[in-house]
C-alpha cells in the first residue's frame, strides 16, 4: 500500500477503497476481482496498482474504514458507557439501528472478518481480530470508568465483559440478520445486560 501525494490521487485512492468495501460486504473478498472494483470506482488498473500491489491489499483498509465508520455512527453512545442505564442505552440503539429495512446494515466487518478466519490467506485473519479488540476497547473504557467510580465489582474484567458484549451483538445480530426477526438480537444484548448488572454494586 501507498500513499498517494496529491489530492487528486487521494480522491482515486479512496474510490478504490469505498468501492471494494461496498462490494466485499456485498460479495465477499473472495466473490470480488480487481475487475469489479475498478469498475465500481470508474478507475483504470494503473491507477489501481499504483497504490494496491493485489486486491488482499485492499482488506485491512476496508476492515478500518468499516470499523471507523460503525464508531463513528455510535459515537455519542459509546462516549456515554459509563454506567449500566448508558449500557442500556448502546444496546438499545443497536437494536434499533439494525432491524427492519436496517437489517441490510448490519455489522460490516462480522461477514469479512469471518471469511478472513475461514480462508486465512496471506495471515490476513488477524485483521479481523484487531477489528473486534477495537470496538471492545471502547465497551472496556467505559466499564473501567464504571468500576473507578466503584460502580462495578473490583473483582469483575472489564475487558473480559467488553468482548461478552461484542460477541453477543455480532451472534444475536447475525441470527436476526438470517431470520429477518429482531428478537434474536435482544435477548442477547439483554442476557449480556443481566450479566453486568449482576456485578454492579
């Protein structure tokens, strides 16, 4: 990967990585070709190669935008996890955000970081990993403020609950997504809610 000098090289740079993100999550990385992308962005190969030496170039870049951008879409939420009612709060929203016609946007980086894990080419599976510890890390800071503020049992991990909190967004969300039926997602954000609330003091 390079990175280009001039706005205009950006503008293209970033087509090229907006594009293959709309069609890995779409298609999958392994459904997609160096073809599509460049049509998809209205780029031409030597454009392409000047700043991607393969298409498996292009994964961690899409993995980070995707990543940013589901923060980004949560951002005053995930500011506010300082407390059991702002827990309650996030998974409220995910629930709301991520059912109905929005099932359609459901986590963006769950389906790439899975095919990532199965195929595991070129080691690119701990993308993936480093994805999902960065959305946990903003669930540990929060449950850490808790925990200062002796809201939460000195003896609970809140590193260990973050990932509990992810794992039950991404499996609740992906047998909504395959059901099209919200309560999947629910009652596993709310089983994750009753575990936290068990060790709040």
């Amino acid at each position: 990967m390079r990175t280009p000098t001039t706005s205009r090289g950006r503008a293209v740079r970033d087509r090229l990585v907006s594009s293959a993100a709309e069609l890995f999550h779409a298609r999958g990385v392994h459904g997609t070709s160096v073809d599509d992308v460049l049509e998809r962005a209205g780029a031409g190969k030597g454009q392409f190669y000047r700043y991607f030496d393969s298409k498996e170039d292009l994964v961690p870049e899409v993995m980070a935008r995707q990543i940013d951008q589901w923060v980004d879409r949560h951002a005053a939420l995930l500011g506010n996890l300082s407390s059991l009612d702002g827990f309650r709060a996030w998974c409220d929203a995910l629930v709301a955000n991520s059912s109905g016609r929005n099932f359609a946007r459901w986590c963006p980086i769950a389906g790439l970081a899975g095919e990532l894990v199965q195929a595991d080419r070129r080691g690119l599976r701990h993308i993936g990993a480093a994805a999902f510890q960065r959305m946990a890390s903003y669930l540990t800071a929060g449950l850490s403020a808790m925990q200062q503020a002796g809201e939460l049992r000195a003896d609970a991990d809140p590193a260990r609950l973050a990932v509990m909190f992810v794992a039950c967004f991404e499996g609740g969300l992906l047998v909504s997504v395959a059901t099209g039926d919200e309560r999947p997602l629910r009652d596993s954000l709310d089983a994750a809610l009753a575990s936290l609330a068990a060790q709040t003091v």
